[in-house]
C-alpha cells in the first residue's frame, strides 16, 4: 500500500523558514506529480506548489519567491522549503502524490500525506 509520510512542521516566527519533507512509500514504479496543498478551518484545501517528475514547477502566486519545490525521484520524495514566512501562511500543510503507478493498480492513482501544522507567529 502507498504512502506518504510528512514531517518538517513546527511553530516559527514570522520571517524565519521551515522545510517541508514527505516521502513516498511501497511498491511504486512511478509519480507524474508531487504537490503541497494546505488547508486551514473554514477555508477550501488550496495548492500550493506541484512538481512533476520532469522538474516542471508551479506555485500559488501568495508564495512565489518565498517558496521552492523540490523532488528526488530516486527516493519518491518532495520538500517544500518556506522562507520568509508570513502569519497568513499559518495552515495544515498537506502532501499529495498525482499519477502513482503501482504494479497491482489498473492505473494511476492520487495518495495524500496525513498532514502537518505550519504555524507563523507574529
């Protein structure tokens, strides 16, 4: 069974950093995408960076210059180093693995980490 496994979030000071890690585990042949989302209450589940298996990025424009995606394909691992953080980027800061293709599956599946708690104090 597929995986991710978060870690890297913690309470920091507006203006400090935080890195972000989620690997993926099992039987994997291979990922198309991986991604961080977050989530805080009252609010929709936003993207906050993707990167496909090719190197190709995006982010969410609030993050942009601040924020960078990387992935190690070899080990099925994504991280998010934060910089410069802002109270507002305060959020449970969710993994996500698109297009997992696994040798029992008929095709290509989505997996989510189970979250981690990025708070910004002011």
């Amino acid at each position: 069974q597929v995986q991710l496994v978060e870690s890297g979030g913690d309470l920091v000071q507006a203006g400090g950093s935080l890195r972000l890690s989620c690997a993926a585990s099992g039987s994997i042949f291979s990922i198309n995408a991986m991604g961080w989302y977050r989530q805080t209450p009252g609010k929709q589940r936003e993207l906050v960076a993707v990167i496909t298996s090719g190197g190709t990025t995006n982010y969410v424009d609030s993050v942009k210059g601040r924020f960078t995606i990387s992935r190690d394909n070899a080990k099925n691992t994504v991280y998010l180093q934060m910089n410069s953080l802002k109270p507002e980027d305060t959020a449970v800061y969710y993994c996500n693995a698109k297009g997992v293709l696994t040798p029992s599956a008929l095709g290509r599946n989505d997996y989510w980490g189970q979250g981690n708690q990025v708070t910004v104090s002011s």
